[in-house]
C-alpha cells in the first residue's frame, strides 16, 4: 500500500486528488495539511512513502518544507513532488534542489497522476524527458557558485557517460541504447552514482550533474 500525504492551502485541490487516489486499491491517503509547517508535523507522523506539496503556501512554503524532509535522516524514505500551476513555475528549479524528488502540474490528466504517485514511490526521480529538458534550459543556464566538481573524480568514464545522458532526460532504457548496454546495467551506474555524488534520487544527480560542469546547458 502506498501511503500518500496532500499538502496544499487549496481545500479543493486537496479533496479533489483524495478524491482520485481514494480509488484505487493500492494507494491510502494517510493524511492532508494546509501549509508547509503543518505538512511536515504530518510527515513526521505518519511516515508517507509520497508526499504531495504545493510549492507556494502560507506559514512555510513547499520549497522549504522539501528542505527540511530531504535534510531528515529518520524521513529518508520520504519522496516529495512539489505541485505547481505551471509547467515551468520559476521555483521548480528551487524544489529540486531542495531534495524533491520531481513535480506536477496540477492539471495532470488522472492516469498520468496516478502512474506519478507510484513512480515516485518506487523511488524513481519523477522528470519526464521533455520537462527535463525544458527545466534544464530555462534554469540551470546559471548554475549556483557551489561546485560539486571535485566528487566527480570518484565515478567511473562509464558512470560519467551515464550521468550526462541522465541530465538529458534520457531513461535507463534510452541510456542503455545509447551505451548499448543493458537497462539493469545502466540503472547500476546511475544508482552507483548517485551513492558516489550522495545525492538523493535521480532529480538530484540531474542538478549535480549540471552544477558540477559535467553537462553544460544547451544555448536555444
């Protein structure tokens, strides 16, 4: 059973996807919150496998309540997705840094929602290629002056390699055709990565890779 935790200061939006997810067999909402410091008490309660949080929220915002689950060890297995109204809400970027584990938009067709949900507690970075891509593009093209540099030397040429298709956007399908490799190989490389570079999930070794100048933004 997946268990799911709505945080928004929106009641309607919060019912409306209680609504969506009270549906299926294999997903519990265990509890809702209006705000980002209310959301984080309800984490630490109920140990949600997904957390569902609006970005822009009174008291504390989503973006600083990511933060401090991402900086909890005992919440660890805790994954965030941030929810916006917009595709590319300027503090996207922000959440991901933060330790979010992906986004939504709140006007996310229902199936597409639902496979969401379990995707992120799979623990897989929920980034789908072409909002990777437009993400990287419009944010990252002015990196933070911290520099992740130096831990870079710790990967393998291979690992590296998988790493630069992943800050693409490219699956672990999509980075084995590339690599002609198999896909269990190169989910090996990037898992093996993400310990190496201590990031959290996939969403954070895309930020990693392109603070570190191993990827540079493409100029379009």
């Amino acid at each position: 059973m997946i268990r799911v935790l709505l945080v928004d200061d929106q009641p309607l939006i919060r019912s409306g996807f209680r609504a969506l997810l009270d549906l299926e067999d294999d997903i519990e909402v265990v509890a809702e919150a209006s705000d980002g410091q209310q959301g984080l008490a309800r984490v630490k309660e109920q140990l949600p496998d997904v957390v569902l949080i609006d970005i822009q929220m009174p008291v504390m915002d989503g973006i600083e309540a990511t933060r401090r689950i991402a900086a909890d060890p005992a919440l660890s297995g805790v994954h965030v997705v941030v929810l916006t109204n917009y595709g590319m809400d300027e503090y996207v970027f922000d959440a991901l840094r933060a330790g979010a584990a992906g986004f939504l938009v709140k006007d996310i067709v229902p199936e597409d929602f639902l496979h969401a949900v379990r995707v992120a507690a799979r623990g897989d970075a929920l980034l789908a290629p072409a909002i990777t891509r437009k993400l990287i593009d419009r944010y990252v093209a002015q990196p933070p002056p911290t520099r992740v540099g130096s831990r870079l030397e710790e990967l393998t040429s291979r690992e590296r390699e998988a790493v630069a298709l992943a800050a693409q956007g490219l699956s672990n399908d999509e980075i084995a055709d590339r690599l002609v490799i198999s896909p269990l190989t190169a989910k090996t490389h990037i898992n093996r990565a993400m310990a190496k570079l201590h990031a959290r999930d996939r969403a954070q070794l895309v930020v990693l890779a392109y603070e570190s100048g191993l990827v540079a933004p493409r100029n379009s």
